[in-house]
C-alpha cells in the first residue's frame, strides 16, 4: 500500500470542513464505512450493532419483537408497523421483554392489570426487519 502523505492531509482537512461531524465517514472496527454519530452512539456499525444486539436475546424474543410490530406472516412488509406493542404479564413473557429492553430493542411503557405495555424502539424496529416508512408507522402512529 503506498501512502501518499499530502493525500492523507487534504482527506484531514475535507474532513475538518465537513458541515456536520455526523456526516464524516469513519470506519468500523469490521472495516465498513460508518458515520461518526453512528460510530458515537453504538460503537460500531449499524450491521455490527444489529448482530450485537441478536447475539444478546433469545431466538424466541427476536419472534416477540417481531409480533409487537407486527411483522408476521399474515402481513406484507409494507404493514409492518401497524402495531408496536406487546402486553406482557409476568414470567417468561415479561423476562423476554426485559433482555429486549436490556438490549435496546424495546422500552417499558404504561402498566395496568398486572400487565405491563412494551414497546419497540427504533434499533428495535431496525432489528425486526422494518424499512424507513415502517419504522415512522411504528413510532409515530
Ligand atoms: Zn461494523
């Protein structure tokens, strides 16, 4: 590999000039481009910060997150999102949701009857398989 230090030094100053630092492109430790918000919030890329997230739930919880968004069979992906939800009680249900929460993937939201509301979050709507216009269905709607 040649280094080329002028190069090296005019790709410093481009980037110094970069009108907002989340668009710099820096690199994952995986080799991929990412931007530096991206690399600043996660860590890491969002495929890497997806495959961490899978590797820290159960097979089964990635099936509840799914269900909470909607994202079964019997819809077509561009419904996905027409629900963000999931009533857990307590036992397995609730602990599923609680290693989701623990992984960023859903939050905790209101309690009543002895069960409690969760919700996806966006990594977590990411993560089930939504596109742009199912992430806002989910979030917004
Ligand atoms: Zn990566």
């Amino acid at each position: 590999m040649i280094t080329n230090p002028a190069q090296i030094t005019r790709h410093h100053l481009a980037n110094q000039a970069a009108p907002a630092y989340s668009l710099i492109r820096k690199v994952c430790a995986c080799g991929k481009a990412s931007t530096a918000k991206q690399l600043a919030q996660y860590g890491k890329c969002a495929a890497c910060a997806l495959e961490a997230v899978r590797d820290a739930i159960m097979p089964g919880d990635f099936a509840k997150l799914q269900h909470m968004l909607g994202v079964v069979q019997q819809y077509p992906k561009s419904k996905w999102g027409w629900r963000n939800y999931f009533a857990a009680g307590s036992g397995q249900q609730y602990e599923a949701m609680q290693r989701l929460v623990a992984a960023g993937l859903a939050t905790a939201g209101r309690a009543a009857n002895e069960m409690t509301y969760f919700h996806a979050t966006r990594m977590g709507c990411k993560a089930a398989g939504l596109d742009a216009a199912g992430i806002k269905r989910a979030l917004e709607e």
